[in-house]
C-alpha cells in the first residue's frame, strides 16, 4: 500500500481518503505518513482538519509521524501547521507536542539540525516548557525533550529535576533515561548524587530509586555503587528492598554494564554478608533474557515498588533489546498509584508532601515517549470509576507502523548495480487496565501487548542484457500479556503475578 501511495497523485490520495470507509481510514491515514511523499503529505494537509477530526484519528496521525524511521523535514512542518495556533483537545495537544520532539530527535540523528522546521520545533517546546503553568503541561514539554535527545537541553531538565515537585522530578529523571550513556555527564551524576542522598531537600522515594538507577546504569563509579548500597541501611524497607534487589540482578546480566564492578564491590565482607541484603520487604525486581542469539540478546524486566501497608505504589515492565552495545527499549509500560496511604490509614513520612490520590500509566514504545493516560485523579473520581467502570481495557497505543525504510545502491566489482531496498512494518496494540476494589481490597492490573511483524527484502540486479531480482518475506505474530493481582486486606499481603506468552507464529 505504501508503494502505491509513494507513486499516486495528490488528487488521488485525497480522493481515497475522502471516499475510504470510517473502519479503514485510521489504515490509509498511517500508510499515507509512511509514503512521505510530497504528495501524500499534501493530501494530508488538505484532509486533516484538527477542528473536526475525531480525536483518536488526530493522535493515530501523530504517533505514525512519531514513529517514523527515517522523518523528513516536510513531515514535521506538516505537524507544526496542524499544531500552530489552534484551539485542540487536551489529549491531541499532548500527543502532537511528544510527538514533535520525536520527529526533532530523528532528524537531529540524521545530521539535518539545521533545518529551518527543526529550529521551529525546539524553539517551540523551549517556548512551551518556559511558559507553562499548570504541572501537567511541564510534564508534557519534559517527556518532548527526552524524545528529542538533544544534549544542549540536559541542564533544562537537571533544572526542573532538582527543584520540581514530585511529578515534575520524576517525569525528568525520567527524560534523562532516554538519553544514551555518553551523555549521561559527571555534571548529570552530581545532580542525581543529591537527589538520591537528599543533599538540598527531601524527595519523595520513586525519585530516589530513579536517581540512583541512572547511577547505577550509566558506566557507574565504585564510589557510586558503596554509597547506594551503604545508603539502603537507612532507608524505608520497601524501598531499600528494591534497591538492593536492582543491584543483585546487575550482578547475574552479562550485559550490565555495572556488573564488573558490582563483582568487584562484593568482594568485601562488610557490605557482601546477610544481614546487608537480608531486607524483609515485599518489593521485587527481576530480569531475565527472553531471546538469546549471536546478534541480539532481548529481556524482560520487572520492578514492583510497595507501600509500607502492602499497596502497589508502582510497577514498571519492561521489553528491551540489546544488539552489538545498542539498547532499544521495545516496549516499556509504567503503572502508578499515588496517594493511597491516607486511604490505608498510612502516615506520610516526615518532610515528604501528601501526594493527591491519583493512578495512571505512561508508556515507552522503541525509544518514543508517548502521552500518559490518567486512570483516576482525586477521591471524587475515583468513586465514579469504582462505580461506573465499564471493564474495557485502556488503549495505549494502536495502529499500524514503519519502523524499517532502507534504499540503497550498491556497485559491484564487475561494474553492475544491485539495489536494496528493506522495509519493515508492525501492526500494534497495546492496552492496559487498571481496577481498584476498595470492598474486597484488591487491586488488579492488566497489561496485554499484541503485534504482528513484517519485513520485506528486496535485491535487484539491473543491466541491459540481465535482470534478476531475490526477494524475501518474513512475518511473525505475538501476544504477550501481563496480568497482576493483589489482595491487602490481610498480612502479609497476597500477591499473584502471571505473564503468558502466546505461541510466535514465524513464516
């Protein structure tokens, strides 16, 4: 479809958006961002009316744009017109801004920084970010700016992650993560070492453990590793319990890149003995390799952080994929529930702020934040939830993208030319529930991950007197589904963990 569309006319692409069936145009919408061409994108300035369209038809238009492997300059131009100006819905605000940072990283990485529409894309999240004024737009500029990867905006987002509230400083520490390593300064450091030891003032523990994650993933020190380990001795139990389980499992992946020095640092027997990592708390870390090839190594991970009376205040899984010292991280899915110790009849601790009560999820799909979807904000709505909840999942995401574009040309000794050309296509869907039961005091929560794969090789040999062509086509199906249940209303708490992984069809 997209090979037809990268040939059509502008007339004829507006024509068969116009006329295609409403079940089918969220299919020729994507496949139209993926042709790229002039005039598929001008057909598609002149059809999407960001006034009118439905608001899941908008957001399938930007994160196709989001996703795109190789963007053009046009692409994001098209997305700042459609942004510029307009009175939009929440919702495809914050997916259109998230998105446009997407777009700045990718063209950034293709070394075309210099483009005018890049200039307008950083200038307008700068802009943005500087100007807000409510928590959840600065949450939305930070998430932008850790899609984009720019290095020059590092000491904004050190910025708001020292001095922010609770939701701002972890949305940054959080933007620092998608950062590689290399960028990952002793400037960086110096500024996780004082929110992690509470140097200026007290932060709340999900912004700790996300500091000292980024200390502990980021080439870390020895000196680093002690102070983390000999820190845990003072900390909550459920807190020090997830730490010390992080650090254990650096110790048994090949692949970490503290893993020498964790082995080295365990040698001593003042921090290496029971009584050190003999924490009694419910919080669990695990990961664990999926696939193991010569070429690529894929893993599941998982964090669950608990309240001191036995609530899940947060969960973190995590697909990623590690291939000659690259990481993607394919798939990664957070669930957060805050303010539930006063629910609980819990105390806060000392100098923390009260946080409102409140449960959402925020995902990250092959390196691209996306916007995160709220579940329940406030007493007030999450009794209608409770009382009006329909059991259908929340979507994610879903729809279908290009995530492989590859032309290339290549000359042969005996003088001919073959051309390449790859591409690959997924289809996705991923959704997630979340459902509290204060009679029975439960908490469910639900995560499945569905994804068809497709990749199409092509190898052409073109001369005047020879012409041969070898292609090939690899598909493959997934299903992955994550489930969690927790009972609170005895001790200890009762917890059932399920991941099942439906059988991978490869033609």
């Amino acid at each position: 479809f997209i090979h037809m569309l990268r040939n059509a006319k502008k007339r004829d692409i507006l024509q068969l958006l116009r006329k295609a069936p409403e079940e089918m145009l969220p299919f020729v919408v994507e496949a139209a961002v993926a042709a790229q061409s002039v005039a598929s994108l001008a057909a598609l300035s002149d059809f999407l009316d960001f006034s009118k369209e439905p608001k899941s038809l908008l957001e399938k238009f930007l994160y196709a744009a989001a996703f795109s492997p190789r963007p053009s300059g046009e692409l994001l131009r098209l997305v700042l017109d459609k942004l510029d100006g307009k009175q939009l819905a929440p919702e495809v605000w914050d997916t259109g801004i998230v998105a446009m940072g997407s777009l700045v990283g990718k063209l950034c990485q293709q070394k075309l920084c210099g483009l005018k529409e890049v200039e307008l894309g950083v200038e307008t999240i700068l802009g943005g970010l500087r100007s807000a004024e409510e928590e959840s737009e600065v949450v939305i500029y930070l998430l932008a700016l850790g899609n984009m990867r720019l290095p020059e905006t590092i000491p904004t987002i050190l910025d708001h992650a020292e001095e922010g509230p609770t939701v701002i400083t972890t949305t940054a520490i959080s933007a620092l993560r998608q950062f590689p390593t290399r960028h990952i300064s002793s400037k960086v450091k110096q500024a996780m070492r004082r929110i992690f030891h509470e140097k200026r003032k007290s932060y709340e523990k999900t912004c700790r453990l996300a500091a000292a994650e980024i200390l502990l993933d980021n080439e870390p020190l020895p000196m680093d590793v002690i102070n983390i380990l000999l820190a845990a001795n003072e900390l909550e139990m459920e807190m020090a319990t997830l730490l010390l389980l992080k650090v254990q499992n650096s110790l048994h992946a090949d692949h970490h890149p503290a893993r020498r020095i964790m082995k080295d640092i365990m040698r001593d027997p003042r921090i290496n003995n029971y009584n050190f990592f003999s924490k009694a708390g419910v919080s669990s870390s695990f990961s664990g390799p999926l696939t193991v090839t010569q070429d690529l190594l894929s893993t599941f991970g998982l964090d669950l952080l608990f309240l001191e009376g036995g609530f899940l205040r947060k969960s973190v899984s995590d697909f990623s994929l590690l291939s000659h010292g690259h990481q993607l991280r394919a798939a990664q899915v957070t669930i957060e529930a805050q303010g539930m110790e006063s629910m609980l009849g819990e105390n806060v601790l000392e100098g923390e702020e009260e946080p409102e009560l409140m449960a959402g999820m925020s995902a990250i799909f092959f390196d691209v934040q996306l916007r995160p979807i709220v579940f329940f904000q406030g007493y007030t709505d999450l009794m209608a939830k409770v009382l009006l909840s329909s059991g259908e999942p929340t979507s994610v995401v879903k729809g279908n993208l290009l995530l492989m574009d590859h032309h290339q040309v290549i000359p042969l000794q005996s003088g001919f030319q073959v051309a390449i050309k790859l591409q690959g296509g997924l289809g996705l869907d991923i959704s997630a529930d979340m459902d509290v039961n204060i009679w029975e005091q439960e908490l469910k929560t639900s995560i499945n991950t569905r994804g068809s794969l497709t990749i199409d090789f092509q190898a052409e040999l073109d001369a005047p007197f020879l012409q041969a062509t070898t292609r090939s086509q690899t598909e493959m199906e997934t299903s992955i589904h994550f489930d969690t249940i927790l009972r609170f209303s005895g001790s200890p708490v009762l917890m059932c963990l399920q991941l099942r992984q439906e059988q991978i069809p490869y033609r």
